[in-house]
C-alpha cells in the first residue's frame, strides 16, 4: 500500500480534499512549528482532539518523553509534510510507519530534512499480558503439583488462558504474509518444541526411567506398537499425537500445548483472511466439528485438539482490548458477579476439565466456565498491577521456558522432598505442601531461564543480543 500524504489542509488525498478534522489515526502529524518540529525539540501540543491513543506508542514512533495524557490529531501546516503507511488496525489500535520527509520549508524554500526516515515504530510490551502470563504459568505448575480440589478449579480455564492471551497478543501483530507468518510460529512455537521435547526425552529415557517406574502403554498401533516404548516416545515427538491420556508425553506432559498452539495460531491466521463476520462463525462451527465428530480422533500435532481452541483465539482478540479498559469499580462489580455464577456453577455441575486427555465435560458449559474464570484472573491482574510486581512480569515473559521443563524438575523436587518422611502423596493433596513445591520448582528455575536467554535464547524462539 502506497503511503498517505498529509502534507496541508488545502491539499488533496486521491482527489480528495483533506478535511480540516481528519480523525483516522488518533496521531498528531506537524502540527508544530516545522522547524523545532524537525529538529524533535518542541512536544506535540497543539491541534483538533480527536481520540486517546496509546501513549507509548506514539512515544515509541517520536522516540522522544512525551507529557500529554490526551493526544491530537490535526493537520500538517504548509510548511511540513508527514508521510503514513497503514499497516492494521484492530479494535481501535492502529499499527503504522511513519516517517518525517523532505518537505520542511522555513521561508526560504530550502529543505532541512533531506531523505530523513524514522525507522518502523517497535511496540512496546504490554505489561498487563506479561503479568496475566506470569498468573497463568504460576497456576499451571501448582495445577500439575496439587493433587486436590484447588487442581480441579485451576484445570477448568490455565491452558484456555493461554491460547485466549494468544489472541489477545494479535491485536499488538502486524500482519504479515502466510509464509513469514508461519516462519515467525516455526521459530516460536515448533522449534522450541522439538528442541525441550529432545531434552526432556533424553533426562526421561536415560535417568529418570532407572528411579521412577514408567508406564510402558503403547502410543501406536500395528508394527510401530511392537517397538519399544521408549522408542515410541521418541517417534510421537516428531508426529505429537494425543492419545488422551498422559502415555502420549511420559517424558514431559505439558509438551502437547506447543505443538497444538502452533497448528491453533495458524489455522487461526488463515480464518482472519475471512470477512469480519465469518471469523466468529467459522470459530466456532470448526470447534462444534470437533465435539460432534472428532472427540474420539487423534490427528498429528494435537490438530484436533487445537480446534477446541479458535473459539479463544477469537475471543481474546475481542475481548481483551475491552475488559482492559474498564474502570476498577466496573471490574469489581463484574468480578464479584462473576465470583457468584463460577461457584454456583462448579457446585452444581461438578465440571472436569482435562484438555490434553479430551476431557471437556460438556463443551456447552465449557466456554462459558472458562471464559468467566480467564476473565475474572483479568481482573484481579489489573489490580495486581497497581503494585508493580516485576518478578510476576519477569515470570511473564519467560513462561515458555517455565512451561516446558518445570514439570521433570517438579519430579525431582518430589522426588528429593519424599527423603524428609513425608509422604509424596501427603504434600500433593496439601495446599501449603504444594506452594512449597511450587516455589522450590520456580526457584530453581530461575538460574536455567537466565542461562538459557544468554547463551542458547533460539531455544525460545528468541534472536540472540549484540
């Protein structure tokens, strides 16, 4: 796409008179004085109000501390032009590349920036996602710890948190081609999950069998079921089925959510090729095909799982731009209410959730359920928030290396806690016992996150620093 000129009011766009009040993109554009303007001295200041935007990124694009709360857009004067390309807009969040060109004049008809481009704007993070998947991989390993009530109530919305903050992360997204978008999840998603599936499958196969009794349930049939079981596992990494039950993973359980993440986010890409209209649609029809049709299925790389998840995609695309804008008493008001429905719910209904073996209980309530806990965790993550915890930030940005080795560590860290006298079984169905084992696990953890993004960082899909 071509980039937009705003060069002044008179001027025209297309053959179109640019009006005086043009309220596209919630941007000041030259509405300075051009020369401290281009000389990035003077705050943008002046202008028609035209709507709130995101003042990060608008700091982000000026590269230069901006004071204002409230944002203008107006037009550029005859003396400087300002020169847009509109990458996306989604939910009133408008991506862009801007640029200041060679048109400021001062009187004298000389141009003082000659050829100067700003570099694409870079987003900065948004820190409520880190904090919610901070919440989120914090209740997964207490989830996979905890052997009592507490685990039944968490399983019914931690891995649905995940792929609703999947959707949630597109709207910051711009897009990009089939190709380099499946390029940007290959590096993300699959290569990570091959490479912590090797690992985790190397600790399990050579050390952990000889302390730990292993279930020896075949993962395929015919002549591939007459191999060893070891030898099974190590197949199933590279095709990931799900058999609906933990024989698929022996060697790390949770290692099913990449590969299903993956096939979910790309499948889920292709769906917003659609009209608006028909993405919701198509969501949740391919969802509907899975539970009338495909619950019994096992496909490669947990595909048939991952239809369950496009209804989330979806719905935290749509909903997390909202319910992250509402105020601290409509939060609590909505919470509390929400509080009320979940525990009539659960009470009544009983609701088991277990995505990896299948178990959804019944998918009419399912994202109804998971949808009214993912939102109240929300909820109480803006308030938490208020209290700039950067370790649940730090804990955030690093949950994909979190997710994948804290369940053999958490072995270990039992396994170790069993030479005290207590009974294993005794801690996992204690709430206290279970925290303790949770924070031992993230402790330990803490030194590996930290090596790992410092010498081998592609393991989690990240660029190695300069």
């Amino acid at each position: 796409m071509s980039p937009l000129i705003y060069p002044s009011p008179t001027s025209k766009i297309f053959g179109t008179p640019l009006p005086r009040r043009y309220n596209l993109f919630g941007v000041v554009c030259g509405i300075c004085d051009a020369k401290k303007f281009a000389q990035e001295k003077t705050p943008l200041s002046k202008g028609v109000v035209a709507r709130k935007f995101e003042r990060k990124n608008l700091e982000s694009l000026f590269q230069k501390s901006l004071t204002l709360k409230d944002f203008f857009f107006g037009n550029a004067r005859d003396n400087g032009n300002f020169f847009f390309r509109i990458i996306s807009r989604k939910h009133g969040i408008y991506h862009f590349e801007a640029s200041l060109v060679s048109c400021f004049n001062f009187g004298s008809g000389q141009a003082a920036n000659q050829n100067k481009k700003e570099k694409p704007i870079q987003f900065m993070r948004d820190e409520l996602l880190d904090v919610l998947k901070g919440l989120g991989i914090i209740l997964v390993v207490f989830a996979h710890v905890n052997k009592g009530e507490p685990s039944q109530i968490i399983y019914l919305f931690h891995m649905p948190l995940f792929f609703f903050l999947g959707g949630a992360a597109l709207i910051y997204s711009q897009p990009v081609g089939v190709i380099l978008f499946v390029k940007k999840r290959l590096r993300s998603l699959a290569v990570p999950y091959i490479l912590f599936s090797l690992i985790s499958f190397a600790y399990w196969a050579f050390i952990e069998v000889k302390f730990r009794k292993a279930q020896s349930a075949n993962v395929f049939s015919g002549f591939l079921g007459e191999l060893d079981f070891r030898m099974q596992q190590f197949i199933n990494i590279f095709t990931a089925f799900d058999m609906g039950s933990y024989n698929s993973f022996l060697y790390n359980a949770v290692l099913w959510f990449l590969p299903c993440m993956f096939v979910a986010a790309v499948t889920y890409h292709f769906i917003c090729k659609l009209p608006k209209v028909w993405i919701p649609i198509v969501c949740a029809l391919s969802a509907l095909i899975y539970f009338l049709f495909l619950q019994h299925w096992v496909l490669p790389w947990c595909a048939e799982i991952a239809l369950t998840t496009l209804p989330l995609f979806y719905l935290g695309e749509w909903l997390y731009p909202k319910i992250k804008k509402t105020s601290k008493r409509v939060d609590a008001v909505f919470g509390l209410s929400l509080v009320a429905s979940i525990i009539a719910i659960v009470h009544f209904l009983h609701p088991r959730v277990n995505m990896m073996e299948h178990a959804f209980f019944d998918y009419k309530f399912f994202y109804i359920i998971s949808v009214s806990l993912i939102l109240l965790v929300i909820i109480i993550a803006k308030y938490l928030m208020l209290f700039r915890l950067g370790e649940l930030t730090w804990l955030g940005k690093n949950s994909l290396i979190i997710m994948c080795l804290h369940e053999p560590l958490k072995r270990i860290v039992l396994k170790l806690s069993s030479f005290s006298g207590v009974d294993i079984n005794c801690i996992r169905a204690s709430f206290f016992g279970s925290c303790v084992i949770v924070m031992l696990t993230i402790l330990l953890l803490v030194p590996i996150v930290l090596a790992m993004n410092k010498y081998v960082p592609f393991l989690v899909g990240k660029k190695k620093l300069t």
